[in-house]
C-alpha cells in the first residue's frame, strides 16, 4: 500500500480548464483526477488530490496533463510514501 499525494497549478492563457489523470496498475483513474476550470484568462488553475494505492505487483504511477488552453508557469509536486502493516503485539 502507498499514499500518494499530488499538486498541480499552472496559468491558463485564456478561459478554459485543465484535467490531470492518474494511471497505476494499468488502468487510468478519471475518479482520482483533478479538474480545474477558470472563466478569465491568466487565471490559475489548480487542485490537489490523496489516495491509497494497493499494487500487489511492480506498478508504474503517471499523471497526464490535458488542458483545451495553453498552460503556463506550472508547478507539480508529488510525494509517495509507502505504507508498512503495524505490528501485532
């Protein structure tokens, strides 16, 4: 198990949204995106999310960025910790 913890901002140069999908364990996760949408130009957009990743085997973890604008000045960050079982007493 993994908590994973991602931030995405960046600046739309015009009215628009940005998307950011999760893929791990072969699949793209829509539900664990992020979606920001502005209404202004050189507005920005940005989101955050946390999950709880179970990988029973070797996986690859991405984020793919889709925006219907240009993007600018963008900033990610993202901080996967590995989850150990607690110990029985």
């Amino acid at each position: 198990y993994y908590n994973i913890f991602y931030g995405i901002s960046t600046i739309l140069d015009n009215a628009g949204y940005m998307q950011v999908t999760p893929t791990y364990n072969g699949t793209s996760h829509l539900d664990d995106g992020i979606y920001s949408k502005v209404g202004s130009p050189g507005v920005t957009a940005w989101g955050a999310h946390g999950l709880i990743l179970y990988a029973p085997s070797q996986t690859s973890f991405t984020l793919t960025f889709n925006s219907d604008t240009t993007a600018r000045s963008g900033d990610a960050s993202v901080t996967i910790l590995k989850l150990e079982p607690s110990s029985s007493q």
